[in-house]
C-alpha cells in the first residue's frame, strides 16, 4: 500500500503532461486556419527555453496574438491600388512601343551607314555596275537570241559599251584642250564686255571698285597659295580612287552580265527560308523597274544633250560639243543636274558671246527642259518609275551629303526600286494572310459561295434572280 500513492503521483504528472501537449496541439492547428503573422524579433522566445519545448500557456497567448482582428464598422475603407501598366493610358502605352522600335530602327540604319560610309568607293563602284549592268543586259539577252554563246555575247556587249564610253570621256577632254586657248581669249573679252557694261549700267558700279575686286580676288587666290596647293594633291588622290572604282565597275560589270542569274539565286540562299518567296518576287521587278529608269534616263539625256546642243552650236557658243556632253552627263542627276549643266551653258555664253547671246542660251535650255519634264519623262518613263518630286528633290540632296555626287546619281534610282519592293511584298503579305485565313463559315459563306444556296430563287443568264 505504500507504493500507491507514488504511483497515483506519477499518473497524475503523466495526464497533466499529456494535457498540455493536447493544448498545444490544439493551439498548433488554429495558428495553420488563420492567418499567420510574422512576430517581431523582440517577440521571440527567450534563449532560455530550449529548442523544441513551448510552454502551453506561450502556445495558447501566441495564437491569440496571431489573430488579426476584423477593422470596426465605422473605419474608412482603402482602394487597392491599381496595376502600374493599367494605370499608363493606353496611347502612351503605344507610343512608348513605338518610340524603341524607331530607336532600334534608327540605330540600325546609323550602323549601316557608317559601315557604308567606310566602303563607299567598294558600294559606289558596285552600284555605279548595277546601273551600267541595266544598261546593256538587253543587248547580252538580245545577242543570246541570236545564237551566240553566253560568254561572247558578255564580251561583245562590255567592250562596245566600254569603248564607247572612254571615246565620249576622250572626246570630251579633246575638245576642251583643243578649245581652251580660244576660250580663254575670248573669256578675257567677255570681262571686258562685262566690265564696260557695268561701268554703263544703272547700278552706278565704278572702275575703282571693280580694280578692288580683281585686287582682292588675286590677293585671296596669292594667300592661298598652300590650300590651293594642298586642293591639287588631294585632287591627284581623288582621280587615284575615281580610277580604283571604274575598274571595279568594269570588273563587277563582267560578272553581273555573265552570271547574274546565279549571283542572285546565291543572294535569295542568303535570306531566311520564310522570306524567300517574296524576295523572290521582288527581285525581278525591282531589275526591271531599274532596267527602265536607266533605259528611260538614258534616252532623255540624249535627247536634250543633241537639241541644246544644237542650240548652242547655232547661237555660235564656243565648245557646244564638249557642253553638250556635260549635258548629258549631269541628265543623270535628277533636277539639280539640268539646272547644273543649264546654268554652265549660260555662263559660258555670257563670257564669250554676251549678254543677248546667253539669254538665248537660257530660252534655249529652259524650252528644252520644259518639253523633257512634260513630254518626254512621262511618255518614256511610263509608269515604271513613278516617284513623287518632293521624294526626288530630297533624296538627291541626302545621297549628296552622304556620298557627293555619285550619292547624288544612285540616290533616285535607289528610292524608285525601294518603293517597287515595298509596294510587292505589302501586296504578297495580304495575298498570303488571305490565302492562310479560315474559310468563311455560316450566312458568309453563303455569300461567297460560287453556286446558289438551296432555297434560293435562280437567276437568269444576265445575272438578274428570277421569281
């Protein structure tokens, strides 16, 4: 009997023990339903009791303090506050889309401008082919009709264009040597003229005043003796790489002529496999409408090289020839050129034969030009290459600033094939988003459908449905 009342004791500590360990179960599993809030470090347990070991009574108030108690009635109620990106209106939205585009765009367009810019004779030399290529691949395709190989009819159709092309630049360099002693002569008479009828004229101009600006004029050009001179070795490196390029024109000639066919199928290898096709079928016509760009710039400049040239051989302006051919020439440059070439007729006129005399020039060059503008371009050119004036003044004055004159020359020409491309490939892109839409389904199809719907009244044979 002794042994009962320890034995009662420990049952008791046992059912105590087991107790709190219920009640912290208990206290365990409202703290998992509700909320949980993290608890400061300040409210940790102390270091003192060991880990593992929570006293019931900590169990049972830190469950209570867990417990985040509902707001009263009368607190003010918070919007929540809105998604950043929906907060952003939405033409903002797109035009933030838009603006890193450009800038991407605008980048890469800077890139490729300086890369061209670093090889601009290998990319003027290259083009300046492309458009002699333009130029006399008919001939080739013609030859080949004809029965002559691939090869030899390239050879027989680049040495006649090249021969020809070095008797005009001879030609011309002939005749203004031949001529320059005459011209000079007769340009210190037109001075003399020139000065005379200054002195006359209503613009009370003196003689002290003109011999100040011939003073000043030989003063400026003695001063300036080492930029002049500077000028003349940078003229001698500047004839070095003209040289450079119209050899690599001819060379890239050569092969554009006799295997432009591969060249280009090795360029579509080139592009990705999904934009192949439109590539495809952009090149040959962008070929042709630079074909008849050249074809038709070609047969305009010549037309108004013979008529002003005459023109001016009839008015007995010294060297007509040789400015004829200046003409010609500068008919490449798109509007700048025939005011160009215009206004050095004029002035030449003015120095040798006078002022009446270079007023009939500018009737002359005006009349030519005016019939070349309404005439000709339109009905040569047709509408192969139909760029808007304004598109043409300001591209010819960009290829200027960025590459001189030969940017000058390929500048329309670029533009023109451009918008030919663009123009095909937004055509392709809507004919193959409507070639891969769903077919029309329900009363649409009904509407499209190539043969009556049953139910529905015949028609007659005008087209007209008969009751």
């Amino acid at each position: 009997m002794s042994k009962l009342p320890g034995w009662l004791g420990r049952l008791g500590a046992e059912l105590t023990e087991l107790g709190e360990r219920l009640e912290q179960r208990r206290a365990e599993a409202e703290e998992g339903e509700a909320a949980p809030i993290e608890l400061p470090e300040t409210a940790a347990v102390p270091s003192a009791v060991p880990a593992g070991a929570v006293p019931a009574e900590a169990g049972r108030h830190g469950a209570a303090a867990d417990r985040v108690p509902p707001p009263p009635a009368y607190a003010p109620s918070v919007a929540a506050r809105p998604d950043p990106v929906a907060a952003i209106p939405w033409g903002m939205r797109v035009a933030a889309e838009a603006s890193w585009r450009l800038l991407v765009l605008a980048g890469t367009l800077y890139v490729l401008m300086r890369v061209i810019s670093a090889v601009q004779l290998v990319v003027l030399a290259f083009v300046a082919a492309l458009l002699v290529t333009a130029m006399l691949q008919p001939t080739v395709a013609r030859l080949r009709r004809y029965g002559l190989p691939r090869g030899l009819a390239t050879a027989v159709t680049a040495i006649l264009g090249f021969v020809i092309m070095g008797l005009v630049g001879w030609f011309v360099v002939w005749q203004v040597m031949d001529n320059l002693d005459t011209l000079s002569d007769k340009v210190r008479a037109g001075i003399d003229e020139l000065k005379r009828w200054l002195l006359d004229s209503p613009f009370h101009v003196t003689e002290q005043q003109i011999n100040d600006v011939a003073k000043n004029l030989s003063d400026t050009i003695g001063t300036n003796t080492e930029q002049i001179t500077s000028a003349g070795l940078q003229g001698v490196t500047v004839m070095a790489e003209v040289l450079t390029g119209i050899l690599l024109a001819m060379f890239s000639t050569l092969f554009l002529l006799y295997d432009g066919k591969r060249i280009w199928h090795w360029v579509l290898k080139l592009v990705p496999a999904q934009a192949r096709p439109g590539v495809a079928g952009a090149g040959p016509r962008a070929w042709r409408t630079l074909t008849a760009y050249v074809r038709g710039t070609v047969i305009v400049a010549l037309i108004d090289a013979i008529f002003i040239g005459l023109g001016i051989w009839f008015l007995k302006v010294p060297m007509a020839v040789p400015l004829a051919v200046f003409i010609f020439l500068f008919a490449f440059i798109p509007l700048v050129g025939a005011v160009i070439s215009g206004a050095l007729a004029v002035v030449v006129a003015l120095v040798t034969e006078g002022v009446f005399t270079a007023l009939m020039v500018l009737l002359v060059v005006l009349a030519v030009q005016q019939i070349e503008g309404h005439v000709l371009q339109p009905f040569i050119l047709g509408r192969a290459v139909r760029v808007h004036p304004l598109a043409v003044v300001l591209s010819v004055a960009a290829g200027g600033v960025i590459a001189g004159i030969g940017g000058a020359v390929v500048a329309v020409p670029l533009v023109a094939v451009t918008n030919t491309v663009v123009g095909y490939l937004r055509s392709y892109g809507q004919e193959e988003a409507l070639r891969h839409a769903p077919p029309p389904r329900g009363a649409t199809a009904i509407d499209v459908a190539p043969t009556p719907a049953p139910g529905s009244p015949p028609e007659d044979s005008g087209g007209k449905k008969t009751e």
